[in-house]
C-alpha cells in the first residue's frame, strides 16, 4: 500500500463543511469531551437541571408536601361547592394553602397529588427503563458477540416483538388481570405489571442498538488482545465490550425513559394502569377530563407535568446524544 | 372513556313520597299541563300533546344497551326503552307522579288465590306484533321460559319466575330442551287467551313481578337464542327496525298495532321515528342536549359535572332541567359475621363515624349526587318513613359517639387494633371518592381501612362471595341498590333477609340474619292490605338499621335535560327517568 | 421478488401464528396465573345472580375448561376454515376468517373490526398526510437551513410535538377551538364521509391534528437528522459539483436518499395507526379499532380483542412486507 | 508559470479558508498561491489535513460561505481567477454554471460520490443536460460517448447500470466520464486512484493522461500520493498546516527536495528497489492542529533540524522563498544547507 504512515492516532477526518477537526488530537478522554460539550449546551443543561429538580421531587415528595401540609389523599371535601361541583372560589380552589388548587370531587391538594405523581411516572417509568437496559443490553451484547444461531434466534426475537401491537398487547395484558393476581393486589399489583409491560415491550428496541455496537467492537484490537490471552466470553463481555457501550446506552436510557413515562400515563388515561387514590399523572388527565370546560386547573396540572417531564428528558436525551456523537447534530 | 354504569344494572324503584302520601291520594301535578321550569318533570308533564307518529325522537347514551332483548337485560334504562317495542303482561301507568301498576297485555292485574299460591291472567283481545300475527299466551309462557330457564344462551336478566314459581319437572329451559311441550309446572296455558301461574309460597306483589320484560311474549318460532336482539318481533307501538351494536337502535311507528287491544293507551306512537345512539361520550351527548341536535339521554343517568355547572348557572338551562330521585340507594354494608363487627357496637361505631356530608359532596353534591340518605328505603319506595336512628348535626357524623361505641366494643372483643377493607366498585367513578371519605372517617375513630377496589362484573367472586371477604377481612362494601320492581319487598328483601345470603352471588351483603326482619317479611307477603304491608316494609327498614346492619348514604339524583322541542316529558318513577313511550317531539 | 414475497408471506403467516399464540396466552392463561378459575373468568358473563347451570354454559361454550393447545388449534383452524356456532335455536354460520364471536353479545368478530375500520381509516390516512408532509417539510427546510431560526423554531416545535401526549393536546385544542368559539364540532361528534363529507372533515379537523402534531414532529427530527446526514454524502458533493442547481440537489439528490427511510418508517407507523389509533379514538370517542379495542377490555370480551390484536398484528407485518419491497423499488442497491 | 501580462488560466493567490468553530478558527488553508495553464497538471501532496482537499473544494466554491458575522460557514478570502473570473467574489449563482461547466471534479470514493439511487447515465445525463439545452435522448449518447471514451465495454448497456454494479475501476472510469461531459477546462482529482487497485490505479493515471491531451484542460491532481504526483505532474505543491512549504516543478522537488517535510514525505514512499528493512522511514509526530498552528514554522514539532534554526522555528513563521523563481521553499534553514544536507544524509535513503 501506497500510503504514508500516520503514527499515532487514527486519520483525523479533513475539514469538509464546517466539522470541526482535531479535537482528538488533545487527549481528552471521550467522557470528559462529552461532558464538556453537554455543558455547553445551555438547553440540554436546562433540561438536565430540570430532570434533576424531578427526580429530586419524587424522592422528596412527602418533605415538600410538609412544607404546604397536605398529603395527596386526604379529603377537602368543603371546598368543593356541592352544586357545581367545582372548587368553590374559582381558579380551581387555589389558596394558600393548595397552591395549584385542589381536585374534583373529593378536593385533594392537586399540588401534592402532581409531586407523589413524579414519584408514580419517575417510579415506574425508571424501573422499566432498567428492565428495558438490562435485557436490551445482555441479549444484545450476547447477539452481536457470539453471533451464529444464537444471534439468530435473539434476532428474530426482536423482530418479532416489533412486529407486535405492542399498545394492544400491554392495554390487554394490564386489563385482563383485573384487581388481583400472582398474590398481589390492586396498585401495587398494577405498578409491578406496568414496570414489566414497559420494560418487557421497550427492551429490543436497545437490543439492536447494543447488537449492532458489539458485532464492532467484537473485531476491535483490545477484544482480540483480550480473547489471544485466553479471556472467558463472559469476562470479555462484562469487561471490554460493556464499558465502551456506555455511551450509547447512556443516551439511550435517557431518551427511553421519557417515552416510558408516556408508555405509563397513556395506560392510566385509558383506566388500565395506575388507578386512583394513588396520584398518576395520566390517571389524574383522566379524571379531569370530564370536567376541564369549568375546572381546567384539574387537567392542567397534571398534564403540565407529564409535558414538562417528557420534555425536560427529552431535551436531556438529545443533549446528551450530540455530546457523544457530535456528528448527530442538532 | 366509556365505564359500565352500575345504577343501571339494579333497575327499577318505585312509588311516591311515602305510605302516608299514597293513602292520601294524588300528588300534584297528575295529568297537569305544566309549562318549562326546574323539576316540574317530576311531578307534571311538561308539553302536553297528543300528536303521533310526528317527527323523529332522538336519543344518545354514553354506554350501550345490555340487550335489545327483553329476556336478556337487567338495566333499567333498557327496560325503559323497551316498552317502545314491547308489551309485558303489566306495566306502569303512563303517568307523572307515584308508580300505579296497571295491566297492558292482561284485562286486569292479577287476583290471588285463597291460599295466596295461583295467580291467573287473561289476555287482552286482539293483541298482535308487527307482522299481524296475533300474541298468545303461549308466548308470554315462552318469554318467561326463556329468559328464567334458558340463563345458558340469555344470562343477563333477572330470573324471580324461577325462584317463585313451581317446578316439579325440574324444567332445563327451551334451549336445552327442545320439545316445545315441555314445561316447568308452575306456568299453564290453558288455551290461548289465559295463563297461570303456580308459586311456592303466598306472594303479594307477584303483579309488579309482571312488570319485568321477562313476561314480554316471544313466539317460539321467531327466537334466535342469544341473537333475538338483532331482531326482536315487536308487540308494542314501535317497529324494531334495527339495532347495531354500539351504534345504534332503530325504531319507527308500527303500522300494525291495533289500539284497540290498548285500552289504556298505553302504546301510542307519538313519534314517527326513533333514533337511540348508544356508545356516544358523556360529553358529547350533554353538547348534543343544550344544542338540541338530541332530545333526551337515554340512560338516565343525568349530566356530567362540566354540564351541570353550566344548566344550574343559567336560568333558561335550569328551567329545562329535572333533578329527581332515581331510586337508587348508595350504603355501605357493614358484615355481621365478620370479627369484630358481628359486635354490634363495632357497627353502631361505623353507624355514627360516617360524615354523611362529606359523602354527599365526593358522592356530586346534592343536585348531581343525591340526598343524604338516613333509612334503607328511598322516599319513592312505599314503606319509607322519615327517620334518623343516628342523628348527627349536618349529617357529619358523631365523633364522640361513635368513640364510645369502639370503646366498648374493643373491650368487649379484646382487641385493640381493629383493620377491615372496604370493597367499591372501581367502574363506578363515584363510589371511589366515597370509599376515601369512609377510609378517612374510619381512621379518625381507629379503624384502618384498606380499599379493595373491583370491576361490577367481579363482583361475584369479591364481595359477593363469602369465602372471598372472610378469607380478606372484608366487613364492608360501598354498594349500590335499587329495587327491579316497586315495592318494598322487591328493595328489602335481597339485601336484608337470608333470600340475598348465598355462597356467591349475594346480595345481602351484610349477611344480617335477624329473626326479627324475617318474621316481618313473612307477614308482609301474605298481607294483601297494600298499607298494612308498607307499614311492615318500614319496620323492617328500621330494624335493620337498629342492627347497623347497613349505612344508607345517598338517594340518587341525577340532573336530567329535557330539550324544549320534547313533549310529554315526565318522570316515570319506576324507572326514575323520562317515560320514553309518552315522549314526542315537535 | 416472486420467491421473495412468497416466501415473507409464509413469514407473515408464522408471525400471526405467534401473536395468536401470546395473545390467547394473555387471555386465556394469564388470568389463570393470576389466581383465576375457568368459574371465576366465567361469572364475569353470566347475570347478577347466576346459577351454577349458567356458569357452567359459559365455561363450556367460551372454552375455559378446554386445554389451552386444544382451544390455539382450534382457534386457528376457526380462522382458516370457518366455523359454526350455536345462538340456542340454530347454528350460526361464521364463514373464514372467522376469528369467533363476541362472548357479550354473539356479534361476530371479524365482520365488526371491518365495520370500524372505516373510522379509524378515516382518522389514519388524514393524519399520515399531514404527518407526513409537515413532518419531511420542516425537517426538511430545518436540514437546508441548519443553525437558523427556522431551524430552531422548527426543532423547538418538534420537541413540544414529541412531549405533548393527545389526551393533553386534543383538551387543550378543543377548550378554545370548539367549546369557547365553537369554531370546529366538539370532540365525539363524528360522520361518515359519504353521509356528509363537509361534515366529516370538519369533524377529523381536530383528531387529525392531534395525532399528527406528534407524529409529525417526530417526522421533522427524522427527515433532519436524515438530511444531514445525505447533506454530508459524497454524492452530494458530487451533484453540487455537477453545477446542479441547489434546489434540484437538495430535493432530487440529498431528499431522494434521505426519503427512503423515512417512508419505510412511514408505513409501519401507519399500519399502526390503521391497527387502531387508540388515544385520539378514546379521546375523541371515535368509534374506530382503538375504541373497539378498549371497549372489548373493558368488557372482557376476549374473541373481540384477541381479534383487533391479530387485525392490528396482520396490518403491521404486511406493511412490514409491503415497505420492504417498496424499499426494493426504492433502492436499486437492494436485492429481493 | 507566466510572466507578467495576461493572468495565468487559473490563478490562486494568497486563498484563506478558515472555518468559525466553538473551539476557535479552524484555519484549513491560510495563504496559498499557484497559478496554472491549460494542457498543464499541478500536484498538491499532502498528509490529510495538511488542506489539499479544502483548496480543491473551494476552487469550485463548494463550501458553505459563513454569513455575515462570519459564522456558520467558511471564510474566504484571497483570489481565485479562473480564465479572468474572479470565483471569490462571484455570486454562488455564477460559481454554479460555472461548475460542471468550465471546471469539473473527480472524487475519491466513485462510490460514494455517485448517487446510488440513479443510473450511471442518468448522473451523466443529468451533468451534461444543467449546461447544455438538449433532449435526452441527445444527452444519453453523449453519455454512451463518454463513457466509451473512458473506456468502458458495451457502454449501450452499461449506461443504464446502477453505480453498485460497476467494478471500482469502471466506477472510477465512469465518475471521470461524469466530469468530462461538458468538456471542462479545470479538472481537479482528488485521491482520484486511492480508493483503488494498483493495476488499475495506473490504467485511471494513463486515462487521466490522455484525456488531459485530447482536452486541452488543466489538471489538478490532489494526493498524498507522491508516486502519483510523480507520473503526472508538471509542478508541485506540498501542504502543510494549510500553508505551501515547497512549491516548484515535478522535476525540481523530485530531484532537489529542500523542505525536511518533503524529504519526509519521499522517505516514507516504498520503492521496489529499497531493502525490506528499512523500507519505510516516517515522519515522527502527529499532523498539526488546524485550530492551534504551532508557532512560528508549523513543522517545527516534527522537524528535525529545529536546533539549526537559531531559535527562530517556534517564533517565526518562515516565508515561502526561494533562489529559483521555479522552486519556493518555506523553511528557516538556509538554502545551502537545505541543499546540503538532503545532498548528504537524505538522498541515500530515498
């Protein structure tokens, strides 16, 4: 070959467009450039200071709900105006003491229900998100690394489930076990359902992600050294492939959590999800709906929180993915 | 989103305002032409006309019927609408005002035997379907056959043929027995113009039995099975065009009724077409009554809360609007074999906790919810008579009472923590806030209440099964109930007496098995004196509630729309909604 | 392509045979898992009080005492040969592809999905083109204009599409459009398009814009990022090089490429919708597939559902199909 | 190389290209100049990065231009006359009839820099028919002309092949035709062989050749390939850091190299003849950042004469000279001992 050899590092890509070259030639670590990228990026920060916020809120819901002495279940009946049917005094009963108003027709502090609601949305939709990774990831790494029959079958696997109505099949799977099942009962039984459907039906969509990243990285030089010093396939996967899929499953996470908030809001709007008393956002969409033409409040709050939430993952996600992969530009 | 409405699964309820009332003869507004204002449906006709086969009488409701078929339906907006198309062998005056029974397909109500055991009835003559042919009363026996016997192909409507009358050849029903000489003994046909039926024991009120569509004459020849409801052979004043599930149900005026079988007018065809839209959202049905694009709701069930506030803040809205009774009773039934409370202080405790008030407001206030409720019989239902055998200032509740009795029960049972849980029906959208407010009120005298929340069509393996609520620690259930036919027997009896205790399926819940109750109803039945009856029906009401047996909450209202094109609008109180056989439109 | 197609068809058949599979799974085991009996899972059709006669009719007739496998043959052989059953009088012919009948009300299945199919078509195709146009339009000129307002306010739209779910939007849309100005019918009003066209598009006016909105934003990212990346293709060095003209290089050479995937997409997002948009249904209370769907949930009424799941499955591998040999079509460098 | 008078067929002077990023200027090519005739070829080596490629592109105004706070784009400035147009200061409008037209390009990867959704006649149809007013059938015999004349069997049918289905070679062939169509008075290649076979990389040159003759066009030959630059160039350019750093005839820079990086460059070409063991002598170090430039000689990291300079190579930048007007050097050694030590210790080891 009649190339000149270029020691160290790989060709810097040559300045076509605009791309910026020659970051790699400074050394910094993959991570750190992500980080000092994403920092850069006053919307991604934004929306990552505001995932943060959430997360903070649903850890610390009973906490901030002291600080306005309500709790998302006790009763305000009276101020509810028995005829209309509507919070009495207009604005949906804000006051004081219900700062965001309270709900139709119990009169529930709708700003405590909206922060132990993150807790219900983060909850569940956290949970299914590590589901979703866990087994995205295992049986995507263990696809793209061995290849052959294996791969084949995890493969059609996940074709298959793509190929399902996967909105029918969770509406049907959360809807036919109805109040008690496998030993558990009502809420708890529908959170650990929900976690499941979720995780269970968004796992392949990671699968081929990861599956596609591990048949690369399978011929990289360091699995090779690996594998020529006599390395378990199980250690190669835990400990040279899994790091270098960081990244990508990072971002991935992110941006498959606030679709699992969606997944779950959706499931309590159309009554086959979390029910009430517990507060979940799409329950409390649903509960409002009925009444939003005089009491809008009730489906604003709720609603609001499910948008911003999925917005501020959203805007994180997106962030994030630049960061790492520059050439994904936004 | 569509969710099953359980007030209309427990049908019909009935009468005026009370005994006392009844005695005293007519209420108001009978046969009064009434102009347009608030509530005056309830007690007067507002529109009067006697126009027919004018226009075309369009109704919506948020659900779907059960059933078009008379034989297979247990909801009583249904039945309500089913007198468009057919004739049951007795039915209720067309009229505003207390429920009056009255024959259509018999000359007359029926007469009870010396031994109280054989009622007999004649056919009026001339009576026909829609096609000409002429109704027998073998086909009233057939209707009854089937929907009583034949619970394999049509397992939806009530059955009361099968536990009142005999039946010595243990009769399989029509379906499963195909010989159309097969019988159960209780039903004769002598010749075609009589029937008689035989019963196991002296019962009073067998003519308001008659009133269900189980006695809605199908011929043999024409029955589908399960699907009759596609098309059901009329005997009533309107043609049953067509019906499409979740769609619509298509009736026009019969050119083939003959009037002269209807003596009492009870048939008459007041609209050219009838249009029922079922499956529309709640929402759009209320939009479609105040734009006047329909004219009535069809499933009773009054306006949704967004709409409400709109009719009560507008005086010309208010003025078409009716708020009656539906007869539908919301208690919460305390287990009198569960510990502690088959402790009667322990209920007694539960009697004076509830904050009745509170209930009312999460129940939807006192126009679109109902009015608090002290006894078990709704004021519409004979036997009711005033009384709060736990008074409380603004039906709050009496917290100091209500910690004695715990007190006392607690010691004597030797327990100091008491937990329970408290079924509701969680496609019932009201009666979850209830069971919040009764979880809260319980709590404030020590009682931890975990909610046990179940869709209707569960209810017979969750509350409704005693192996169930033993095994769960389940002492109460917010629950709903209306009688299917009016009269204090039909509202008492299921939910008091051992007739409603049943391994599944049950009905009282409260599993009270109070000799004293008992007794009661056994006079009751053989006491042909209507108000010598009531006056037991009210003893029995009030027995039970010196049992704390049951919290009686809530008597239904619901806010009804009547647009002012409609005529002959009216409450039929045994259907606690518009009377869909007077209406017109103009 | 011949063998090709044949042979994915056989695939199809395979697939529908496994979501058949779960589906019956989930209808008829699941609950059973779950603690259920076949009489528990029976009372939930009989009446108020039944008798233990009834319950054991339902059992019977609705399969619950039968082996899960007896009653997946069975169910499949229904499909492909028809079937009859009996309404107690008669027997009933249900003529293939019978997928049974409605265990509330003996409707048949199959006959009912394709009644609703009208509606929910009604609500997908206008919806596709709007997504569709809007979506590769913006994403489009966002990609031409990179970095520019445009792009920004196109991006920052995007993002409220992706984040708003229907059941918020379609309120909040309605609130003002058709309770307080009453400008567009309120949601649940729907007509068929041949009894009053006018009607019926005012009516989708608003459902098509709810179910678009996110969808097409995810559109715009797509046809963006997609175009972005064709934009930095050789190949369109080579058309700018040619002296083409910047117009004819962005939609003839970078759009050309860059659409393929996205119609791919296109197609099975559609499909999906077909197979029953749901949440704009349920919101809109439109009597279409989704709504059959969750009224069929609500009712337990399993046949019915297991039947809109296979429908929507069928819709969806076909689409699959469909889009792969348009992408044969599409992309000469693609062999069937 | 014309003296004085007319202004040479093409003529570079002093062209910058600088791209505005987050992190600062990107400054691919910062001051180059050369100027070129018809009929002649010019050779610009060097390593990737170096800014062959953004000269090669910004002649044919390829580039996105940076708005009007400079951002966004890139930054041009300088002059490129073509036949006496001025391309920096045209509108893009003009620059693009002129693309195709006046001035063609032939891409590295034929691959990827032909449409893979579309014929390999419909691309050189759609070339010839944006400057020329003919039908299509005109055009497609042009097409089967053209590429007949590159050399490819059975073009009738071959016109209506797809880009995957021709050979790299025919690719290459076929992306030549593409440029060729509008007879083109500048042709630039960049890498045109690199992505190809040894045997055929030396068809493609002898191709190249003679449609250069039969043309009559400019040729400008981008590489890091010295061996190519060898069998076509008349002059050479070799690029470091965005600058020229030896700028002179074929013969000249083959024969007298005075810059260390082209003694580099020559070092690390393999050669048949040269022992196994000492094939390949590279250049240490890594190419420059385009964003941070070393100060002073942008080579001096990796030269290995630093110490002769009298501490001016991290100060000073050194100015693009030479004794012979043909032959520019930008280094801060003297010329002499430039000569003297490629004449001691360089040519040996070529």
């Amino acid at each position: 070959m009649t190339t000149i050899l270029e020691p160290g590092s790989a060709p810097a890509a040559e300045p076509e467009a605009a791309a910026p070259p020659g970051e790699a030639i400074e050394g910094r670590s993959p991570g750190r450039i992500a980080l000092g990228r994403l920092k850069k990026d006053k919307v991604a920060m934004a929306g990552g200071v505001t995932v943060v916020l959430l997360i903070l809120t649903a850890i610390f819901a009973p906490q901030l709900c002291s600080l306005t002495g309500n709790d998302p279940y006790t009763t305000h009946t009276r101020l509810i105006d028995p005829n209309l049917q509507i919070p009495s005094g207009g604005f949906g009963g804000m006051s004081s003491r219900h700062i965001l108003g309270v709900d139709v027709p119990t009169g529930r502090d709708l700003f405590a229900r909206v922060v132990y609601g993150a807790r219900t949305s983060l909850g569940i939709a956290g949970l299914a998100t590590v589901i979703a990774i866990a087994i995205g990831v295992g049986l995507g790494m263990v696809a793209g690394y061995f290849g052959g029959l294996i791969d084949s079958v995890i493969s059609r696997t996940m074709d298959v489930m793509l190929a399902f109505p996967l909105f029918l099949f969770a509406i049907s799977l959360s809807g036919v076990l109805g109040y008690s099942a496998f030993g558990l009962t009502g809420n708890t039984l529908r959170i650990v359902l929900l976690i499941f459907i979720i995780g269970f039906f968004s796992w392949p969509y990671i699968g081929r992600i990861v599956r596609g990243q591990t048949l690369v990285l399978r011929e990289r030089e360091f699995v090779e050294a690996a594998r020529v010093l006599g390395a378990t396939p199980g250690r190669i996967i835990l400990r040279e492939i899994l790091p270098n899929l960081t990244a990508p499953i990072l971002v991935y996470a992110t941006l498959l959590i606030p679709s699992n908030i969606l997944f779950e809001a959706s499931l309590s709007y159309l009554g086959v999800g979390i029910r009430s008393p517990m507060p979940s956002w799409g329950e409390m969409v649903n509960e409002a709906i009925a009444l939003y033409q005089v009491d809008p409040e009730f489906l604003i709050v709720p609603g609001s929180a499910i948008f911003l939430t999925v917005l501020a993952f959203n805007l994180l996600g997106d962030g994030l993915r630049d960061a790492f992969d520059p050439k994904a530009s936004r | 989103m569509r969710k099953p409405r359980i007030a209309a699964y427990a049908a019909a309820a009935a009468l005026a305002f009370g005994a006392a009332a009844c005695g005293g003869g007519s209420s108001g507004g009978t046969g009064a032409h009434s102009s347009a204002a608030y509530d005056v449906g309830l007690a007067g006709t507002v529109n009067k006309s006697s126009a027919t086969g004018h226009g075309t009488l369009r109704l919506e409701q948020s659900s779907d019927l059960q059933s078009t078929d008379p034989g297979n339906s247990y909801f009583g907006a249904d039945w309500d609408v089913m007198r468009l198309y057919t004739r049951s062998l007795v039915t209720f005056a067309e009229a505003p005002g207390p429920v009056k029974l009255v024959p259509d397909l018999a000359t007359d109500l029926g007469t009870m035997s010396a031994d109280g055991l054989t009622w007999t009835f004649h056919l009026v003559k001339g009576a026909t379907y829609t096609d000409g042919s002429p109704i027998t009363a073998q086909d009233v026996a057939y209707g009854i056959e089937r929907s009583n016997w034949g619970q394999e192909v049509l397992p939806n409507g009530p059955t009361y043929f099968k536990q009142l009358l005999t039946d010595t050849t243990n009769y399989q029903g029509p379906y499963k027995d195909k010989n159309p000489a097969d019988h159960p003994s209780g039903i004769d046909t002598p010749d075609s113009d009589t029937i008689v039926f035989h019963l196991v024991k002296p019962f009073a009120d067998f003519d308001d039995v008659l009133t269900l569509p189980s006695t809605v004459p199908v011929p043999r020849a024409k029955d589908t099975g399960a699907t009759y409801y596609e098309h059901v052979l009329s005997s009533g004043a309107y043609r049953f065009d067509s019906y499409a599930v979740g769609k619509e149900l298509d009736l026009s005026a019969s050119p083939a009724f003959n009037a002269a079988s209807d003596p009492l007018h009870l048939h008459v065809a007041h609209a050219a077409r009838i249009v029922d839209k079922v499956d529309v959202s709640a929402q759009t049905v209320d939009q479609d009554l105040l734009h006047g694009t329909t004219d009535v709701d069809q499933s009773g069930a009054g306006v949704q809360t967004a709409t409400q506030s709109q009719v009560l803040g507008n005086p010309r809205l208010k003025a078409e609007a009716d708020d009656p009774i539906t007869g539908l009773l919301t208690y919460l039934t305390i287990n009198t074999t569960i510990k502690p409370f088959d402790d009667i202080d322990c209920r007694k405790a539960v009697e004076w906790a509830i904050d009745k008030s509170a209930v009312q407001t999460a129940f939807g206030g006192g126009i679109g919810g109902g009015d608090i409720a002290t006894t078990v019989l709704p004021p519409t239902v004979p036997g009711y008579v005033q009384q709060d055998l736990y008074q409380s200032p603004g039906h709050t509740g009496d917290l100091a009472k209500a910690r004695a009795e715990i007190a006392t029960c607690k010691a004597a049972e030797h327990v100091t923590d008491i937990t329970t849980q408290v079924g509701y029906y969680i496609d019932q959208p009201k009666d979850k806030p209830v069971a919040d407010v009764v979880q809260q009120n319980l709590a404030a005298i020590g009682i931890t209440v975990t909610e046990d929340g179940f869709k209707y069509s569960q209810l017979s393996i969750k509350a409704g099964s005693q192996s169930y609520v033993k095994q769960n620690n389940e002492a109460l259930f917010i629950t709903a109930w209306a009688a299917d036919f009016p009269s204090g027997y039909g509202f008492l009896d299921q939910i008091l007496t051992p007739d409603g205790i049943k391994a599944t399926g049950e009905s009282n819940y409260s599993e009270l098995d109070d000799p004293a109750v008992d007794s009661l109803m056994a006079t009751a039945l053989k006491t042909t004196d209507p108000d010598a009856r009531n006056a037991l029906y009210a003893q029995i009401d009030q027995q039970a509630l010196k049992d704390a047996a049951l919290v009686p909450m809530i008597d239904s209202r619901a806010l009804m729309l009547r647009p002012p094109n409609l005529t002959n609008a009216y409450i039929e109180q045994a259907y606690g909604m518009y009377d869909y056989q007077a209406l017109g439109v103009q | 392509m011949l063998t090709f197609i044949v042979r994915r068809l056989f695939a199809v058949a395979g697939l529908l045979l496994v979501v058949a599979f779960v589906t019956m799974v989930i209808f008829y085991e699941m609950p059973q898992w779950g603690g259920q009996t076949p009489a528990t899972m029976a009372v939930q059709y009989v009446g108020k009080q039944p008798s233990p006669a009834a319950i054991q009719g339902v059992i019977h007739r609705f399969g619950f005492d039968r082996s899960f496998l007896v009653q997946y043959i069975d169910y499949i052989r229904t499909i492909v040969t028809g079937t009859t059953f009996s309404d107690g009088t008669q027997d009933i012919v249900c003529k293939a592809p019978c997928l049974g009948y409605s265990f509330r009300n003996y409707q048949q299945v199959w006959p009912t999905i394709l009644g609703d199919l009208p509606v929910t078509f009604s609500i997908a195709a206008g919806a596709g083109v709007l997504w569709l146009f809007f979506g590769v339009a913006s994403g489009l000129a966002s990609a031409v204009r990179k970095g520019s307002l445009l792009d920004r306010a196109s991006m920052v739209t995007a993002l409220l599409g992706i984040s708003l779910p229907v059941y918020f939007l379609a309120p909040l849309l309605s609130l003002p459009l058709a309770y307080r100005w009453s400008i567009l019918p309120a949601p649940g009003s729907y007509v068929g398009i041949l009894s009053d066209p006018g009607q019926w598009f005012l009516d989708m006016i608003l459902p098509w814009t709810c179910l678009a909105f996110g969808l097409a934003a995810l559109y715009t990212r797509l046809t963006r990022a997609g175009m972005l990346d064709v934009l930095s293709e050789d190949f369109v060095r080579t058309a700018r090089a040619k002296g083409l003209s910047e117009r004819r290089v962005i939609l003839k050479h970078a759009l050309r490429a860059a659409i393929t995937p996205i119609i791919t997409i296109f197609g099975m997002d559609f499909a999906t919708v077909l197979g029953g948009a749901v949440l704009v249904e349920i919101t809109f209370s439109m009597k279409g597939i989704g709504f059959l769907a969750i009224t069929s949930i609500q009712n337990g009424d399993f046949p019915m559902m297991m039947g809109v799941t296979l429908f929507a499955a069928a819709f969806i591998v076909l689409a699959n199909l469909l889009v792969d040999v348009m992408y044969a079509v599409a992309d000469p460098r693609v062999r069937l | 190389m014309t003296a004085g008078g007319e202004r040479p067929f093409l003529d570079v002077r002093d062209l910058r290209v600088h791209f505005p990023t987050d992190d600062g200027v990107v400054k691919s090519v910062d001051g180059i100049s050369f100027a070129l005739e018809r009929g002649k070829t010019l050779g610009i080596v060097g390593e990737s990065g170096s800014g062959k490629s953004v000269t090669s592109l910004s002649l044919l105004g390829l580039h996105r231009r940076a708005d009007r706070k400079g951002r966004g784009g890139a930054r041009i400035s300088g002059g490129i006359w073509l036949d006496g147009q001025d391309l920096v200061t045209a509108s893009a409008e003009e620059v693009r009839r002129l693309r195709g037209e006046k001035m063609a390009m032939i891409f590295q990867d034929p691959l990827s820099a032909m449409h893979p959704f579309y014929t390999v006649g419909a691309q050189i149809i759609e070339a010839y028919r944006v400057h020329n007013k003919v039908s299509k059938p005109v055009a497609r015999k042009r097409a089967i002309e053209l590429l007949e004349l590159v050399g490819i069997p059975q073009p009738n049918t071959r016109v209506d092949d797809f880009p995957h289905q021709f050979s790299g070679g025919m690719r290459q062939r076929a992306m030549i035709a593409m440029a060729l169509v509008c007879n083109p008075r500048l042709l630039i290649a960049d890498e045109p062989t690199t992505a190809l076979d040894v045997t055929v990389q030396a068809q493609i040159l002898d191709l190249m050749r003679d449609l250069q003759r039969e043309f009559d066009s400019a040729l400008i030959l981008i590489t890091h390939d010295l061996g190519v630059v060898a069998e076509l160039a008349d002059d050479i350019m070799v690029m470091y850091g965005g600058k020229a750093v030896e700028y002179g005839t074929a013969e000249t820079v083959f024969r007298q190299p005075e810059h260390p990086y082209t003694w580099g460059l020559l070092g690390s070409m393999p050669r048949i003849d040269r022992a196994v063991q000492d094939r390949l002598s590279p250049i240490r170090g890594n190419p420059p950042s385009l964003i941070n430039v070393p100060a002073g000689c942008a080579f001096h990291p990796r030269c290995p004469y630093t110490a002769e300079t009298g501490g001016r190579s991290d100060t000073e930048i050194p100015r693009l000279a030479g004794s012979d007007p043909g032959h520019l050097v930008r280094c801060h050694l003297d010329p002499a001992r430039r000569q003297e030590i490629f004449t001691e210790q360089i040519r040996e080891n070529l």
